[in-house]
C-alpha cells in the first residue's frame, strides 16, 4: 500500500498483525483455518487511543484477507462490528456466534 499513515505488519511468529508507533504496538490476534483466518483479538494501547488505529488496522486486515481469497471469521467483537458497519466485507464472512 502507498500514502498510508500506518504499516502494517505480519508478525507470524506470535500470529497478530501489527502497527508500531512511538515505541508502542496495536495488534490483532489471529488464527488461520483451513480456507480463512479468525482475527480473535484487537488491541490499541491507551497512548495511541483516538488516532483511528483500530480502524485501520481492521480495514487493512479485511482487505488483505479477501485479496488472498481467506475467508474471515470475525471472532473479535471490534471486527465483527466494522463488518456489521461496512457491508461490503459481509460476503467474505463464515458464521460465528
């Protein structure tokens, strides 16, 4: 990706995506499934609160998700509710309670 204000990595060995900033790490977990990921837990330290970090992760990881052709089970209440919010990610979901 070009012109965004946040990297994303794919820190595999703890299998989260993450944003580093100013010495502090946003993440989300995950758990790859046959045919898709579960993103399980999203987490912004206070210090980076209200920068819309959360956001952009979860955008970022949806998008990278469909593009792999992953289908995303939105275990985390965060991204479950970006999706519920952000209809064109619905098709690209499997149920989760």
């Amino acid at each position: 990706m070009t012109d965004t204000p946040y990297t994303v990595i794919d820190n595999k060995e703890l299998s989260r995506f993450e944003i580093h900033v100013g010495g502090f790490v946003a993440f989300e977990d995950y758990e790859l499934f046959d045919g898709g990921i579960a993103y399980t837990h999203t987490e912004v330290p206070k210090e980076l609160g209200g920068r819309g970090i959360a956001k952009f992760l979860i955008k970022t990881i949806l998008d990278d998700a469909q593009a792999k052709g992953l289908k995303v089970k939105p275990v985390c209440p965060m991204v479950r509710a970006f999706i519920e919010k952000n209809p064109e990610y619905q098709a690209n979901t499997v149920p989760y309670p």
